[in-house]
C-alpha cells in the first residue's frame, strides 16, 4: 500500500479531485497497514478553507428529465435500496470510526465525521459521503469501483441521470464532490427509506455492491472484531461483547469501550474523540 500521512489527507482528495486509480490487488488481500504516527482527526471537510473542496454544485447536479447516460438507461422512477435507517447507521458508524482511529489503521480514509456529513471509505477505496439535512433526511454518493473514471462529459451525463426524477434536494449531496471524482451511485433517504433513480446506477460499481459494512450490527461487529485482534486466532467471546457495546454507545462511546473491543487499539482516546464527533446533527 502507499504511504499514508494524516487522516483528512484522503477526503481532501476525494472532496477536491478526482480518486486516484488504485493498483490492482492480486491473490490474499493486504493486510490491514498501520499508520506510523496518528493524531485525533481534525476536521477539515466541505467547505472549510484546507478542504480544497468546491463550494458550488457541480453544472449537472440540478435534476433533469434526461434518461441518456453511460451508467445504464434511467427511468426517472424511485426504487427502494436495502440500507439501514440512519439511526442504525448512526452508533455503527461511529463505533467503526473509533476503532479505525483507535488502532491506527490506515490514517490516510476510513470512517469519519465533518460538521454532522459522514465518510465511508475502506482499504481499498470503495467510498460513500453521506449528507444531513437538519430535518432527518440524507443523501450518500460514491462508488464501489472507484478505480473507473470517467470524461468530464460522461460524468456529468451520468450525475444528470443519477438525479432524473429525483427530489431536487438530492443534488445538495453532489456539492462537496469535486466534478472530476467518479460518482457511480446517487442514494437519497426519507421517511425511514432509502431510494436510488432506477436504472441509472451500474450494478458493479453502485450501492448494492458497495463493501458496506455497516449494513448489519453483526457484520460490523466481526468486522471490528477482526480489526482490533490482528494475529489472533481464537478471538474471546468478550470482543464481541464490547464491540456491541461500542455500538451501542455509538458517539458518546469512551476511551475505556473503545480499549475494550481488542488488544491493537493504539490510542483509545483518539478512537472515542473520532466517535464523538458524529453526534454533531446535521445541518442542510
């Protein structure tokens, strides 16, 4: 894997230019990389001045009839996705942040939280950037094949159909994302249900395929199991254990449950100060 430096540096490229390609990763998938140095995340994200981010929408946010795009043929009708409420989604994704942070895995992506707008991103950079809005409703965009980029007018032409039929609030979730990043999926929620444009999002590189481990308690819990006890080959029963707990404590998670989850969290403190801060609400 590629050097890494501070835990904003990632977003700031995924925000302010297009996601570099990634190499491609032949046989047993790397093992989880340690950063030499980690520091609380500080946060720098949309619309702050290290951010590089845009502060206008991107020309093809605002929706359109348009059904042409290199993404599929849209229909312009809502279909529902299979994603958790955002309540659930809240305490998974904080618990995850904490451990990401806490262990000192990879400073350079993973879970984070900006001002009440979340970022999901994996290893290998398969990525979703979820938007607040103050009244409970959300938006996430991203890819799970980062590594296919496309020309600026195919991007825009896929973004415009991403949208088609949409709520035009929808295009507020495309704002931070720089016009050159590949955007491969266009999610929208509301009333506790998650909806996407039919058609419009290719089935290998949108939503569905997305290495979402938060999609489940369970899932994320072995998943932080499995983080936190690298080298470990029976992990205790007490892992899992704190790891709901985590879970359950989501942004208001401490030191001492962050510690708990296994023995290469690094820096529990860092871990529950990366959780706290998904409690800010969100602000659209």
């Amino acid at each position: 894997m590629r050097e890494r430096t501070t835990t904003w540096d990632r977003r700031s490229v995924l925000l302010a230019g297009a996601l570099a390609p990634l190499a491609a990763c032949a046989g047993e998938p790397e093992p989880l990389e340690r950063s030499s140095s980690a520091a609380t995340p500080t946060p720098s994200g949309p619309g702050s001045p290290t951010s590089g981010a845009s502060s206008s929408s991107p020309t093809s946010s605002s929706p359109t009839s348009s059904s042409s795009a290199t993404t599929g043929s849209a229909s312009g009708r809502l279909e529902r996705v299979d994603l958790p409420a955002l309540d659930d989604l809240a305490g998974r994704w904080a618990a995850y942040a904490a451990v990401w942070v806490g262990g000192e895995f990879s400073s350079d992506g993973g879970p984070s939280a900006d001002d009440g707008d979340w970022l999901y991103e994996d290893m290998f950079g398969q990525w979703g950037f979820l938007t607040r809005f103050a009244d409970g409703r959300a938006v996430m965009v991203g890819s799970a094949q980062p590594e296919r980029v496309r020309p600026a007018a195919e991007e825009r032409e896929a973004r415009t159909a991403m949208l088609a039929g949409a709520p035009s609030w929808w295009a507020v979730g495309l704002q931070p994302i720089d016009p050159a990043t590949a955007v491969h999926y266009i999610c929208g929620y509301e009333d506790g249900r998650w909806r996407q444009v039919s058609g419009a999002s290719e089935r290998a590189s949108g939503i569905t395929s997305l290495n979402f481990v938060l999609r489940t308690e369970r899932q994320v819990v072995d998943e932080m199991v499995l983080m936190a006890n690298t080298g470990v080959a029976d992990r205790p029963a007490s892992a899992k254990a704190a790891a709901r707990a985590l879970v359950r404590a989501g942004s208001k998670a401490t030191a001492a449950q962050v510690d708990a989850v296994g023995s290469d969290i690094r820096d529990a403190r860092a871990g529950a100060a990366a959780a706290a801060l998904f409690a800010a609400p969100g602000r659209h």
